[in-house]
C-alpha cells in the first residue's frame, strides 16, 4: 500500500520542451521516494525524554493509536453506505503519569502552527470543560470531557507520525490515543466501554470542541483496526435499534453459512461444517435469542467431547431438539457424557440422511 502526497510545479511558458522532460523526470524520481517512517520505539523514546526534560520525571503509562487511510468508500459513511478503511503504521504516541496537582498539562511535540502546551483544570459538573482557542488542544480536551470514568490530573507528552493535513485522521488518532492512555492512568482492564462507545464519544467530542460534523469512522478504525486487515463498515446500521439490527444481522449471517455449509459439505470438509453449525448456534441464541438453557445445555455438553464437529439448535428454538454432527465411531461416548451432564433428561437419535416420499410394497 503505498500513500502519495502529490506536488505541482509551476513552469514558466519560456520552457522548453526538452527542459519540460528533465524537469517532469526529476518530479517523479522525487514523487516516488517513500518518507521513513519513524519506529514506535523511536517516538516513545523521544517523548519519554522530553517528558522528563519538562515535568522532572519519567513517565509510566503509555498509549498508541494509528492514523487510517480509507481504501474506498469515500463520502458514503453519512449517506448509509460503506467504507473500507484500514490503520497505518504511523501513529499517536501519549505519554503520562497521574500526579496530585489537580491540573491536567500536556505537552505536543509536533508542528501545531501554534502554542504546543496547555493546561486545565479536572473537569467536574461545577466546572465543564469548554473549547479553547488552541486548536489541537481542543482534540484532547474534548476526549477528556467525554471520557466515561474518573479522571486524574496528570502530565503528558504527545508525539506523532501521522502527517497533519493528509487526510489520514492524525485528528482522530489524536483522540484516540489520548483517550487510551486515560484509560492507561485509571488501569482500566478489558473492554469496560466497547469500543465502539469510546469511538462515539470521541466523535462527539469532535462534534462539540472541533465543530466538525464528521462521523465515526476515523476513530473507530484506529480503536479496532488489526494488522494485515481493512474493515468494512456498514453505515446503514444507526437506522435500526439494538434489537431489530440483532435479528436482521442473524438472518443475513445465517444465509451467508447456509451456502458456506454446502460448499463445506460438498467437499467432506467436516470440520468448517461444524464450526458453521456451531456459529449459527451462537447466532440464535445472541442475536436472534430463540435458544433456552436446556438447548444450550445439550450443545454446549456435545462440544466437551472429541469426535464432535459442531452441534446447534434446530427447529423454531424455545425447546425442542439440538442436531450434533459427529464421528460414528465417538457416538456411543458422546452419547453417555452429553447424558451424564445434561441437568435434566434426554432422547437421543442415531440418524443419517434418508430418501424423501414414496411408494412401498405391502
């Protein structure tokens, strides 16, 4: 994947066709010349220094977020379609450390145009964070005030590789890595906020310092992205709430395994066809919650058990029966275990595929 910034050059008209050619070569050997991107070791090691240059001290917490560049997909995220973005190797770095002051100082190591340091107060319900006349302080400060959870003072240093006016979201990577390392300086754990949450919330705080009425696509990227993937995101689903948006994604993913379970099928690829079979389970218990605990039971003693490819509710749900695919040579044992840890009693069926109607003799 490669990103230009391009470049134009103003030519006089007294230039010759000849003096036109070396001069256009020249331009491209330049256009084509990839920048070094510093190594994230690199920037934290500057930012621990300058941190301990300005505030006396070395930091001990630390956050990362990318920038992004959409692959395609470009003015459909408010127009209920799709995007395909993924993150890049360049990135946000924040650096900090909880201190007692009751202010919060941070530092910006890049070129902002403007004065690279601000401090504020911890925001409380007597007194709101409000926009600043720094511009890109506004994008920290933001995040701040909409950050779900305690904040502590603190100081922090912010150093970055993500080129500013290139649109490849250093505006959004900046949020996120400051709302990540808040999460850092509170020791937060595991997902307490999805990560789509602490995506919106950055996005309002854009809406509200910034006055940018961007959507979410910038911060989500860079709080989700994986490495060697692009995500596709559907902007369509805002029009449904929770629930309806729960049973139409089970319906579209369990048509998309139905027609993945054939092809499996068809080539004795057992093990996909389990795994299938075990996703669709999980499907109609979360998203289209028509499973029960005794249903979920049986499936869940089936899949303890060596010999068995996948096992999931069939019928309407609510009850009924579970179809396990399995080895015919585990049967007998996976038989006797689902019956030994199922809470209540079970009716077990050996089957295979048989013929449809027809005539027999008497």
């Amino acid at each position: 994947m490669v990103l230009s910034n391009l470049y134009k050059q103003q030519l006089k008209e007294s230039v010759t066709p000849t003096a036109l050619k070396r001069t256009v070569c020249r331009w491209s050997i330049k256009i084509i010349m990839a920048c070094r991107i510093p190594d994230i070791s690199e920037l934290l090691q500057t930012a621990k220094e300058r941190f301990k240059f300005d505030f006396g001290s070395l930091p001990n917490k630390a956050s990362c977020a990318p920038g992004r560049v959409n692959l395609i997909g470009e003015h459909t995220d408010y127009n209920e379609g799709y995007v395909l973005p993924m993150a890049l190797q360049m990135v946000t770095i924040a650096v900090g450390k909880a201190t007692d002051s009751g202010l919060c100082r941070v530092l910006t190591l890049a070129d902002v145009g403007e004065d690279n340091y601000v401090e504020f107060p911890i925001p409380s319900e007597d007194n709101p964070l409000v926009p600043g006349q720094l511009h890109w302080a506004n994008y920290v400060t933001g995040v701040v005030a909409h950050y779900v959870g305690s904040i502590v003072s603190f100081d922090a240093v912010i150093i970055s590789s993500v080129p500013f006016g290139g649109g490849v979201s250093s505006s959004a990577s900046l949020q996120v890595a400051t709302y990540t390392l808040l999460d850092e300086l509170n020791n937060v754990k595991g997902d307490k906020v999805s990560k789509e949450d602490k995506a919106r919330r950055c996005m309002e705080a854009e809406h509200e310092f910034i006055g940018l009425m961007d959507g979410i696509m910038d911060q989500f990227i860079s709080l989700t992205a994986k490495q060697d993937h692009a995500l596709l995101l559907d902007y369509r689903k805002d029009l449904l709430d929770n629930v309806l948006y729960k049973r139409t994604h089970h319906v579209v993913t369990e048509i998309k395994r139905t027609t993945e379970s054939a092809e499996a099928l068809q080539n004795n690829d057992f093990v996909t066809f389990g795994r299938l079979m075990v996703d669709s389970h999980i499907s109609l218990r979360d998203e289209y919650e028509v499973s029960c605990d005794e249903l979920d039971e049986l499936v869940e003693a089936a899949l303890e058990m060596d010999g068995v490819y996948g096992s999931r509710m069939t019928g309407g749900g609510f009850g009924g029966c579970t179809v396990s695919l399995v080895k015919r040579c585990n049967v007998e044992s996976i038989i006797q275990h689902v019956e030994a840890k199922y809470s209540k009693s079970a009716t077990f069926y050996v089957c295979k595929p048989s013929d449809g109607a027809r005539g027999i003799e008497v």
